[in-house]
C-alpha cells in the first residue's frame, strides 16, 4: 500500500500548509492548502514564493479541486501540487492530467491498482496541463496546434 | 455516420477492461457497495428498484443497423427480451445481471458503442437534432459538432465530478425538435458573414426547477467552441451549489448570480482560455464532417406516393416528413401503441428495423427525444413496402405528436426515485383516446408524464403534461397546461388540486373538450391554451 505518492524529482516539501488565508495575510509561509470553495486565484500574485500547493478533497465527489489545479498551472506554477484528503486510485490519472503532482491520501492505496490506472489509457481527447498530446493533435500532427 | 479510428477503439477496449477488473472487485467483494457506486455510476450502471439498470450510450441519436442489431441481440440475450429508448435518445436495459454487465459492454464496443458516462456528475451524451442533416432549413448538420463534443466530454479531467449532471444539445434548424433551451447548456448552429457558428444558451433543464435557457453568446466560431465551453464549465464547477443537489444544476447558479455576472464570468474565464490551444484544428472538425456526408441519393426519383390504400395514407400523413433530397422521405416509426409502453421495443422490433436501415435507409437510424425511431432516408417508391414491415411488427401506429404519442418515463414500476407509477397512466390514456379519428380532430398535442418530481419525463415541457406525487402513501397526479420543449419553448402551470389515476384521465379529457369547443381555426391545443389562458380549463376540470 501507498500512503504518499509523488511525481517530483527530488524531495517533497515537509512544511506544513496554512490556510489561503493566513498565508496571504503573511509572507513567510511557503505552503498553502487551499480547501473546496477558496478561490485558487487568490494565489497567483504570489506563486514565485510558493513551494508547496495543498488541495483538499474532503470528499471525492466534490470536484472543485480540478479547476484549482489547473489555474495555478495554467499560471505557471512549477511547485509542487499535492492532492490530500479523498483521493481513490480512480482519480489519479484525472489529477495528474489537471497538474497535481503528488498525492497524499486519507487512506493509503494498493500499489498494483494505482499501476494498472496509471497504465490503462494510452491516449486522451482533451489538451489539459500534462503536456500530454491529445488524439486530435495525433490525427493532424502537421497543424498549428497539434 | 461518424466511424472510429484506432483512438477511439482503444478507449472504448480500456473501459471495458477497467470496468470487468472493477466489477470482479465488486464480485469477490474487495469493493463495498459504497465504493462501487460512483464508479458503476460512470458506466451508466443503475441499481433500481428491482434488478440493475443498463444505460447505453447513443451518441447524438444516430446508429447504423449493425448497432441496432446489437442493441436487439444484447435484449435477447442479457435482458428479458425488450429495450427501453430514452428521452435523451439513449437505450436502458431493465433487467441487468452485475456479472454480465461488463460481457454486455465488450459485446457494444465491438460495434462502436459504450455506456461512458450515461450517469454521474459529470457531461452525459449530447443530444441532437433527429432530422439532422435531412432537414431542408438546417444551416449545417449538428452531428459533427455534437461528436466532436462527444470526444472532448469523455474522460473530461476537470469536469468529472461536478456539482451535478451536465446536458448538452445541439441543433441547427429553427424547429427545435431536441428540447435545446432546456439543457444545461444548448447550441444552435447559425452562419454569420459565411461562417458557421454556435448560438449558446444556459441553465436550462427541468427538474424541480424547470428554466428555460437564456442566450448567453449570439456566436462563436467552431474553432472555439472547445474553450468558450470550458469557461462555461470552469464557472460552473467551480460556483456551482454543492450543499444541496436539488440546487446543484448550471439553472440555479445563473438563476442565483444572474446571466449578466454569468456571461461575465464566463467572458472573463474564456478570455484566458482562448490562449492555451484547448482547441482542436479546424481540420479536426473537417475530419468528423467527412463522415457525415450525404448518401449517394438516386437522382430522377419520382415524388408520388400511392395513396389508394386508406390505412396507409393515414400512416403517411402522420409519421412521414418532408426530406431535402427530391424523391425521399423522412419515416418516424412509432414506438407508442395505444396497450404498450411508452419507449419500448422488443428484442425483434429492434432487429426488424436494423433489418430496414439496412434495406431502405442508407444503413442509418435515429432515436427521437420523444422516444421514437426514425429511418431519415427513405425512398419514396419504398414508403409501402417499409410500412407493410412495420405494421407486421406491430410497428405503424400513426400518432406523432398526437395525444397518444406520450412520453413518459420508467416511474415507480422501475425507478428506485419514482413516487408514481407513469407507465399504466400513459396506458389509460390512450386506451381513452384509442380512437383514430378522435386522435386527428384533437391534433398536435404533446402529453408528457412524469412519475416523480425529477421530471424525466418532461411534463414541464408538455403541452400537457402530469407530474405524479406521493400524498400520504397515495399516487397522486398534477395536472399542468402549455408547456412547450420546442422553438416556443414554455413551461406548464399546474391546473389546482390532483387527482387520481382515473381522476386524471378524465380531466383530460374535459381539458380537451374545452380546446375543441374554443379553437379557432388552425390552432393546436397550445395556440388556444396561450390565447384564452387557464382559466376556462380551469372551470372545466374543477367548476
């Protein structure tokens, strides 16, 4: 079993996250956890501190959390963005596409399932913030886009 | 027809995989039922009230007859004999085994079909036009659009797991025969100086709280439609109401914040968006196209129709619309007979008219939002021949969009949700009105049931339409006038008091009597509801 899954080189950031607001409301925290319903844009003028990128999920189904992902991405965030609380082997490849980058579960997952999950899906529709290639840029590799 | 290629094969191969190892888990009960839930959820498994619930994708409303057959096959087999088509132009089996679930789904993939996504909080099928691309006032056919949205919804990593289900339509004429302004969100194609665009309505839906969609955006060009639809969403998923389910849909976020803050918020999202190359090339879009090029249509037919068999001219007045190609004809095949229900097909039906796709329509189908089926290409030299087919299979009952052409939904004799039982309502209302000469004088009229206040049923959207509730422990049924799910979109005000099941039956026709005692001439029920107003129907049900 997985208690603590990172696709960083290197370490992964131990200081303990604060609250979006404390941590705007000081300047000498490095670590942030933005919980369901803050407003991750709150974060932007102040992504070249940042090392660490908390998003909570207290329940799996509750989906706002992607969205956060992608904007500090999407805003050219390059720390280290960390899924916690509710995270199920059948959201990984999800996170991962929307830039999470490490994963620290409430309960820890079988090693094997999150293989098999990672592995399943060879090719995606959409562009999203992995970098990953979609099926529309294979089909046309010599526009613009793909 | 669109046809995929090796990336979409493998995608539809990876889910049937994932889901057999989850369902195995599920088996050998390594997954609780809690946490088998949402991922059966995603495959469009439901577990009701009496056996699970299959819900098959199809995609825009538009199979071959390969598909079809399959679709028969697979009711032969797995189910007990019938399938049930939806009012989002999909097909559910009733009587679905776990174990045989993910055998069912190999069994579709083989013809290019899934279940991907027919439940859960996340983007559901498109739904569209099922005249697309054979009616004459369309500015360009929807389908390629909706595919091309079919690709871009699947596995969506961001829009996943939303506060709520998320429905999108897309048509292309001015008759709105798809319910467009009652989806979450609806595009109508419009040309503008020579380019095709979309038209984009929001927060639509029905439901507790039924709204009709307002335009948010009077065009956008179809190489940004992909992220002008992922601002939409992004707004939506990130505002949209969490606390309470019943107020989780697209509807009540524009409905709470406005649409003026809506589109601004959607304005500003996709001010960003537009510059992360989200959307795919245009050629991309040209590509789907191709697949949906017009059939080699013959040329010189002749447009004549022998009429000298009476029953067969009444079936060609009502179920047969006109075609854009000279000598062809549009064939709507009635899935509503007056003792049956509402939406079902047996297991031979379905393969006798992928039998006559094959034969007379180009190999090509549809599947109404009215739970009906329609051969979009049919000579008219043929018309005879295919109406003789159907009405061996029980198949030419000639009343679109007449009193009995009811769409009701599976209600409390399926449906773990339902207060109501629709199916023998939507039976004793058409026994009542059996009559085809009762049927004719009445005229258009759209009568729409639901068994509980979900509304699958669109009674919202009915011209009549029944909303069936529990009052202490007794089905009880309300009664709603002039509602409307097409280009006059409305929704229906609700008489007074309910009624019983036979209580019901007899208001409507009160209901009727009084339209047929005030028309003027060329108006259908819902012209006299709109110009004389409630209140004479109103005497008539209670005075």
């Amino acid at each position: 079993m997985v208690e603590f899954l990172s696709f960083r080189d290197g370490e992964s950031t131990q200081e303990p996250a604060v609250t979006v607001e404390s941590f705007t409301g000081q300047s000498n925290a490095t670590a942030v956890r933005i919980e369901p319903g803050e407003d991750a844009r709150e974060l932007l003028p102040h992504l070249d501190r940042i090392s660490l990128i908390e998003v909570n999920f207290p329940g799996f189904g509750d989906g706002r959390g992607y969205s956060a992902a992608r904007i500090v991405r999407e805003a050219g965030y390059t720390g280290e963005l960390r899924a916690v609380g509710d995270v199920l082997v059948d959201q990984i490849v999800a996170m991962r596409r929307c830039g999470f980058d490490s994963f620290h579960p409430a309960k820890a997952l079988d090693d094997a399932a999150v293989e098999r999950a990672l592995n399943r899906y060879d090719d995606v529709y959409q562009k999203a913030i992995d970098g990953r290639s979609p099926i529309w840029a294979k089909r046309h590799p010599e526009t613009q886009n793909g | 027809m669109y046809r995929y290629d090796s990336y979409d094969q493998a995608i539809v191969d990876a889910r049937v995989e994932e889901f057999r190892d989850q369902t195995q888990r599920r088996l050998t009960g390594a997954l609780t039922e809690d946490q088998f839930k949402p991922l059966r959820l995603m495959n469009g498994l439901y577990l009701q009230l009496h056996a699970y619930m299959l819900r098959v994708a199809i995609p825009y409303g538009t199979l071959s007859g390969k598909q079809m057959r399959k679709l028969g096959e697979i009711a032969g087999k797995y189910d007990k004999g019938y399938g049930h088509f939806t009012t989002r132009q999909n097909l559910q089996y009733n009587w679905i085994k776990l174990a045989d679930a993910p055998d069912i789904l190999a069994e579709l993939a083989t013809v290019e079909m899934h279940a991907i996504q027919t439940s859960g909080n996340c983007i559901r099928n498109i739904s569209s036009d099922q005249y697309a691309g054979v009616s004459a006032d369309e500015v360009a056919d929807p389908r390629p659009w909706a595919e091309l949205l079919r690709q871009w919804s699947s596995f969506h990593p961001e829009f996943t797991y939303l506060p709520r289900k998320f429905k999108i339509a897309v048509i292309a004429s001015d008759d709105d025969r798809a319910a467009m302004r009652l989806h979450d969100i609806g595009l109508k194609l419009v040309e503008r100086d020579g380019v095709v665009g979309a038209e984009v309505y929001a927060g639509g839906g029905m439901g507790r709280t039924p709204m009709v969609a307002p335009l948010i955006r009077d065009f956008i060009a179809e190489d940004e439609i992909i992220s002008y639809l992922e601002a939409c969403l992004r707004v939506y998923n990130r505002y949209g109401r969490r606390d309470n389910k019943y107020k989780a849909r697209i509807k009540i976020l524009v409905h709470e914040i406005g649409v003026e803050e809506y589109k601004r918020q959607v304005e500003e999202e996709f001010a960003h968006m537009r510059e992360l190359g989200l959307n795919p090339p245009v050629e991309e879009l040209a590509r789907i196209r191709a697949f949906f090029a017009a059939p080699a249509y013959e040329s010189g037919l002749s447009d004549d129709i022998d009429r000298s068999n009476p029953a067969f001219a009444l079936w060609v007045d009502r179920q047969v619309a006109a075609h854009k190609a000279p000598g062809y004809a549009i064939v709507n095949i009635s899935l509503k007979p007056i003792d049956g229900i509402p939406g079902d097909a047996s297991a031979e039906q379905i393969g006798l008219v992928a039998d006559l796709a094959e034969a007379y329509s180009f190999d090509e189908l549809r599947v109404t939002h009215a739970q009906n089926l329609v051969l979009p290409h049919v000579k008219k030299a043929d018309l005879y021949a295919v109406w003789q087919k159907l009405v061996a299979a029980g198949l030419a009952e000639a009343n679109l969009d007449l009193i009995t052409d009811i769409i009701a939904c599976p209600g409390l004799d399926y449906c773990a949700l339902a207060n109501a039982r629709s199916i023998p309502l939507a039976q004793k209302i058409a026994a009542r009105f059996a009559a085809a000469e009762r049927q004719a004088e009445i005229g258009e009229l759209k009568l729409k049931i639901s068994g509980c206040i979900n509304a699958c049923g669109h009674h919202h959207a009915g011209h009549i339409g029944i909303l069936g509730v529990d009052r202490r422990g007794v089905e009880n049924f309300q009664l709603l006038l002039g509602g409307s799910g097409a280009e006059d979109a409305s929704l229906g005000q609700i008489t007074g008091p309910g009624f019983s099941e036979d209580g019901v039956v007899d208001a409507i026709e009160k209901v009727t009597d009084i339209y047929l005692a005030e028309r003027e001439s060329g108006e259908r029920f819902l012209d006299t509801y709109r110009r004389i107003g409630m209140k004479p129907f109103k005497e008539a049900i209670y005075g």
